[in-house]
C-alpha cells in the first residue's frame, strides 16, 4: 500500500507526433496543496486530464489509490474536478443544478447541497438561474460542485477564474480548511501570489517535463 494517493510513474502522452507529456514522474500526498505552474500549452491540463482517466497514456502509468488508471479502474472515485471553465444548465438554478448532479451518486441530500453552496458563498443565490450568474458565481458553483460529495482528491485548474479580490480570498480560505481536512490538492494557477500563499510543494511544467519549483 502506498502512502501516495496519486503516482505519476514516468508518464509520457503523445498526440500523433506531437509530445506533450514527456517522462513526467511525480507523487502527490494527502493533506497538501500542490502548485503546477507554467505557460499554456505547456501540458499542465493534459496532465490534469490524464490523471482523471479522461485521456490515455502513451507510456508509463498513473495511479490513484492504489489502482492503475486505464487498466484497473477508468476514471477513479473520489475525485472533485475544475477543468477548463465549469460548465452548467443555464436555465436551471444553482442548487437545482447541484442536485441533477447528485443524483448520480446519491452520497448528497438537500441539507448538504445548501450547506456547500453556503461555504461558497452562494447561499443568497441558491435559486437563481445560473445563466443570470456571473463568471466568478458559476466558479464558486464549480467549486462548490468539486467539494460536494466530500471528494479526498481536487484536481482544480486555474481555481481563481474570473473571481474578484473577496472571492479570491475566500476560495484561499477554503482551500486551506479542505488540507486540513486531508484533502489532496493539485492546482494550476497563473497567480504567483496564489501559489505562494497555498502551495506546499510547487512544481513546474515546460515543454511537457515537470521539474520541482522551489518557491
């Protein structure tokens, strides 16, 4: 049993004949906030999305609690995603829009869809339609999606979009409650101030390879 909760054991990821993940090892531990910075295009959401299952590896392999993605398990549990800007059904409010969502695994009642659109801070919008939602509301809704059924694994790119400085500052705050919780945090930020604030380990991506970053 390992005592990481993600591996990323020398994981390369081709599209054709265009490398975007080229040898990438890294572990990710529970109770941390881990940065990964660097440039678009220079692989940080592929990385992203292949630690979700979403696209294969071309070489090495990725395991999450224990289990190799793509050969014993498709896409893990347990996992709260932001990737790319969170996408919902304008026409329906937030908690309806929560709750279409808890369906599927049933691990969330009423009270626990209201008590985490309160942590977002959208208690006072629980009703309105998203499509009336600013870019920072339907973050916070994404957000608050990612953390709804007590998910042990964040994987969260560019958390902060489209948020002003109050909402940036309590998505901090929750970020920092969620480590301690044990949670497992792995964010892409463009924000130096973000990932120096939260960060624990930060690393950086260029060209496809991830080097540690010392902050």
């Amino acid at each position: 049993m390992s005592k990481y909760i993600i591996e990323v054991k020398n994981v390369s990821k081709k599209f054709q004949d265009h490398t975007v993940l080229n040898d990438v090892s890294v572990n990710f531990q529970s109770g941390k906030i881990y940065g990964i910075i660097g440039r678009n295009g220079s692989g940080k959401t592929v990385l992203f999305k292949s630690i979700c299952g979403f696209f294969p590896v071309t070489s090495g392999e990725i395991v999450v609690n224990n289990k190799i993605v793509g050969k014993e398990i498709d896409i893990p549990s347990d996992l709260g995603i932001i990737i790319e800007e969170p996408g919902f059904l304008p026409n329906y409010s937030g908690y309806k829009n929560l709750k279409f969502l808890s369906n599927i695994h049933r691990k969330i009642d009423d009270k626990g869809i209201y008590s985490v659109l309160k942590r977002v801070g959208l208690e006072k919008d629980a009703h309105k339609k998203v499509g009336k939602y600013s870019m920072g509301m339907r973050q916070r809704l994404g957000i608050a999606q990612s953390i709804m059924e007590n998910q042990s694994i964040l994987i969260l790119d560019e958390p902060m979009n489209g948020l002003d400085k109050s909402g940036v500052e309590d998505v901090r705050t929750l970020l920092k409650e969620l480590r301690e919780e044990g949670k497992t945090i792995i964010i892409a930020s463009h924000n130096s101030e973000d990932i120096r604030i939260l960060c624990d380990e930060v690393y950086e991506m260029d060209g496809g390879i991830l080097s540690k970053y010392i902050v």
